[in-house]
C-alpha cells in the first residue's frame, strides 16, 4: 500500500509568496493531521480533520496558516504570506480512528525554506 | 496539560543495549508510542504499548512501562549503526474512539559509536 504522500518535498520560496503544501492520506484512513517540526520546539500539531471536517486548529500559529480538506484523499496547508520563520519541515499524517493503537502514519514531510 | 520529556542525547557502543527514558504527565493517556526519523525522512512508528500493560517485546526492541512514575522507555538490543536515528516517544489521550493528535517528545538522538 501506498503510504501518506506528501508534495512538494522541498520548497524555496521569497518572503511574502503563497506557498502550498499537498498531502493525499493512506487510502481508507479517516483522520489526517499536520504537523510542523523546527529544531527550537519541536513536533508541534498545527491542526487535525475527522472524516474532512476540521475538528481542532488551536495549533495553527496564525491566521497566515490555513488548512482544507475537501475531501477523504486531499489536503492542502497554505502559508500565505510567508515569512522566514515559517521555515520548517511540515508533516502530513493519517490513520484510521478507532483500531486498536490509533497508530499515526507520516508522510516523508515537506522542507520549506522562505528567505 | 499534557507533556513529554526526553533526554537530548544517547551515546552508546554497536553492539550495546541502548536504552532511551521517557516522561510523560498525562495519567490518562492509553496509549504510547516510539517513532524513529532518520535524517531527512518522515517518523516510522517502531511500536505501541497499551496503558494496563507493563511490557511490550518485538524483536530487539522492548517497551518498558511504568505508569505509577508515568516512565516509559526503549530497548534496543545488539545496537547497530542503522539504529543511528532520533527516537520520539509520543503519547495519546483518548481511547478507540477518539482521534487527538499524538502529543511528542521533542526526541532523543541515538549516536552509535563504532
């Protein structure tokens, strides 16, 4: 099976541009998460979706960030502007809610470098 | 609040145990994890362990809980240099039905020393 699949893995872009993540989950899976790993703090999850619906964005660091997943197979995370301190590798994930485990699969990540 | 806390660094000899502590604060948590990133790529989960339970054993890998002192930790025997990775201990808070996000560690970096 194919796992979390995640586009671009690499991005450079100039401060003040729209960037776009693109994340398709494991096929069947009904959670999908994005997370944000830095050096300074970390894992941190920006925001997660039950069934395409947005249940929890309280991570998302402002209103820059947004997330959409219009449907079971698709995700986007969109900075827009961007800013230097945005630089960071950006984790998509999925699992299916209510197996024993809950176990979270992640996709390679995105590497984002604004300059 | 939830929170998890790993230590930075573990330096051990290939072919040594190693074995990486973790603390978490959550005593309703139900289930922990272990996720290893090797450089430049995504967490691979290595293996879960449910809260009643106290052990977890998977090949070279076994999974110590102690939920009284809210302890976890991993150990790797016969440690190889493939082992080399960051190893994150991450928690969850809701039981099947629920879907919260895993909580992480900020990851300990395993260095082999030939």
């Amino acid at each position: 099976d194919a796992g979390v699949i995640q586009s671009p893995r690499h991005e450079v872009t100039e401060m003040g541009q729209e960037v776009t993540l693109r994340c398709k989950p494991i096929s069947g899976h009904n959670s999908l998460f994005w997370y944000r790993q830095t050096m300074m703090r970390g894992l941190e999850l920006l925001i997660y979706f039950n069934n395409n619906v947005p249940i929890d964005d309280s991570g998302m660091p402002e209103d820059r960030f947004s997330a959409k997943m219009p449907n079971a197979s698709f995700s986007t995370l969109k900075i827009q502007p961007s800013e230097p301190r945005d630089s960071a590798v950006y984790f998509c994930a999925s699992r299916y809610r209510g197996v024993p485990g809950n176990t979270i699969y992640f996709g390679e990540g995105s590497w984002l470098t604004v300059v | 609040g939830e929170d998890v806390e790993q230590s930075l660094f573990l330096s051990v000899r290939e072919g040594d145990s190693s074995v990486i502590n973790c603390t978490y604060t959550d005593s309703s948590s139900t289930y922990l994890y272990w996720y290893k990133q090797e450089p430049g790529a995504g967490l691979q989960l290595l293996t879960y362990i449910f809260s009643n339970m106290d052990m977890k054993q998977d090949q070279r890998l076994t999974v110590l809980l102690n939920k009284k002192d809210k302890h976890l930790s991993l150990r790797i025997a016969d440690t190889q240099t493939g082992d080399s990775a960051i190893y994150f201990c991450a928690e969850s808070l809701r039981s099947g039905g629920g879907a919260d996000g895993l909580t992480f560690g900020k990851g300990t970096h395993l260095i082999i020393q030939p």
